[in-house]
C-alpha cells in the first residue's frame, strides 16, 4: 500500500489548525519552543530537522515523520543525508524504526519530487 504524504500532512496541517483554535495557550507555547529550536546557534536548521526527524523515528511518530522529512526536503536535505538520519534511527532504535525510517525514505521521495 502506498501512503499519499501529500495528503497525510494536509490533514496534519488541518488538525493542527484545529487544535490552536481549541487550546491556543498550549499551542503557541509549543510553537515558541519549536521555533527556539530551530533557530540554533551552532547547527543549521537543515541538521536539526535532520535530528528531529531521527527522534520523530524512535519515537515512531508517523505524524513528526513526515513533518520533519518535509522540513527536511525544504531546507535542501538530500536522499543520502536522509538515509544517514535513517541510519542513526535504526542505531538507536531498533527494529521498529525500520518500519519508520522506511516511511520516512517513502516521504522524502514524495516531497523531493
């Protein structure tokens, strides 16, 4: 089965939406703190989607997922780099994060189109 990932972070976006219409407090606490953290100091913002992207993989996050790996595409991440963060996934996670690390090779194929 293919996944559509267009389609999966269209309706993120959505539901994201959402959720800061509900609880806008939480929400834009959260975006301040993604936004601090993607403003580093000493790391370019394409690693540190990178990085995220590896964490959203442990965690077996299929939203972060591709979140971070279209992040990741935007901010000039090629296909070998994301196999390098795949790579560092599956070090730390084992074998769950092969199923994720997969989707996210599948995503990045679908967004570097």
């Amino acid at each position: 089965m293919t996944k559509d990932y267009h389609a999966i972070s269209d309706a993120q976006d959505a539901r994201a939406t959402e959720l800061f219409r509900a609880a806008p407090d939480i929400m834009r606490g959260h975006r301040n703190v993604t936004q601090a953290a993607q403003s580093p100091a000493a790391l370019d913002v394409k690693t540190t989607e990178m990085m995220a992207l590896a964490i959203a993989i442990v965690q077996r996050c299929e939203g972060c997922v591709v979140y971070h790996t279209k992040q990741s595409v935007t901010h000039g991440a090629s296909r070998e780099e994301i196999c390098d963060t795949i790579a560092v996934a599956i070090e730390m996670g084992g074998g769950p994060a092969t199923v994720y690390g997969a989707d996210a090779l599948a995503a990045f194929d679908a967004f570097s189109k």
